[in-house]
C-alpha cells in the first residue's frame, strides 16, 4: 500500500507538485491556527465565568485536532517526500526554509501538548478532539496541588512562548512564498496549489527568474 501511494504522490512530484493529501494537510492546519490564533484573542476579551470556561474547552479540543493533524502529516511527509522544487536549490535560503518548517512543527506539537497539560493539571472537564472523540488527561491526578500548579506554571509559560514564535514565523513565511512566486517566479507556491483542470497543458513552461551574473573581483 506504501508503494501505491508513493507511485501516486511521485506523479504529482514530477510536475513539481505536492500531493492533493499534502496540499489538504498544509491548508487545513493554516486555517486552523489562524483560527486558533483569533479564538485566543477573544478568549482574553471574555469575562471569567462559565463562557470563558467552554471557550478554553473549545479552544483545547481544536487543538487537540490539531495535534493529530500535526502527527499525521509528520508521517505523511516521511513515508512520501515532497517535490523538488526551484527553492531547494538556493543555498541559505533553502536552509532557512528547512529551518522554518522544523519550527512550525514544533509549534503544531508543542502548543497542542502544553495546553493539554495546562487542562489535565486543573483537571477540567474531559475533553474531545474535534467535540467527537474523547481524550484522555495526562496523568497528573496523582500528584499533589503543588506539584500540579508547578506544571501548570510551566506550560503556560512554554505555550505564551511558542505563540509568540507562530505570530512571528507566519509573516516571514508568507511573504517568503510570495516573494518565490512573484519576483523569483519560482513554483514554490504553484506547488502547493490545486491544480487547474489542463494547466499543465495550457499554461506556459515554467521558467524562474534568472540569477543576476556575479560581479568579478578585482585582480582576478
């Protein structure tokens, strides 16, 4: 089965593409973070009381989705590899990209995980991923308060922290696709895509911007 999925997958990554399963992955876990981003926000503007209670519900168990999207894309992305494209071949840059993409998913990983630990130490009500399927707590009931606040601490802190490195890293990935798109006119972005019923047909051949010539040195 492994096989005929990385047989499938291969026809899209030779049109320099991801699959349609790796393009669903990538635009359900966007949307789902900036979802998740503005839920937070108006979190903070509800008053304390039985609303802002389920608001945290709902906000854990999206995350907790979240949680085993992340998961499962992470064994997407190993079992069948991605296109290579006209960005994996710029030096730093592509580097930086790598880099960003570890961060990301250690976001999609950590963030779910500290807010699962931050509801287990205050022993909410069970959760569910999605509302659909229940979830366990982490095993934190045998503890005593004072360790159960420390934790609590702790999370809070880590999951304060990688939300301030999404916020910072979506800007920097965005405008890094549209900068590979509109001025390198590299297909980084066509990439990740659906594609249009008789582009690759139609449309003109792909060609990136071509590199400025390096300037010779002096006394050579």
């Amino acid at each position: 089965m492994i096989a005929a999925l990385q047989a499938w997958a291969a026809r899209y990554a030779a049109d320099r593409r991801y699959s349609p399963v790796g393009q669903t992955f990538h635009w359900v876990m966007a949307a789902l973070v900036l979802f998740q981003l503005w839920w937070g926000w108006h979190m903070s503007r509800i008053p304390a009381g039985g609303d802002k209670i389920e608001a945290f519900r709902t906000h854990a168990e999206i995350g907790l989705l979240m949680l085993v999207l992340a998961a499962m894309r992470a064994l997407w992305r190993l079992v069948i590899p991605g296109p290579v494209n006209d960005a994996d071949r710029l030096g730093w840059q592509t580097m930086a990209a790598y880099v960003t993409h570890i961060l990301f998913y250690l976001c999609f990983f950590g963030l779910p995980l500290s807010g699962w630990a931050m509801w287990s130490a205050v022993e909410g009500e069970p959760l569910k991923i999605a509302g659909l399927i229940p979830f366990p707590y982490m095993p934190f009931d045998t503890l005593t308060p004072a360790v159960q606040w420390w934790i609590l601490d702790w999370a809070e802190g880590i999951h304060a922290l990688l939300i301030l490195l999404l916020v910072a890293m979506i800007p920097i990935h965005v405008g890094a696709a549209l900068k590979h798109h509109f001025w390198d006119r590299h297909d980084v972005l066509r990439g990740m895509l659906p594609n249009l019923e008789g582009e690759t047909e139609k449309g003109p051949p792909h060609k990136p911007k071509p590199r400025a010539p390096r300037k010779a040195k002096a006394g050579g």
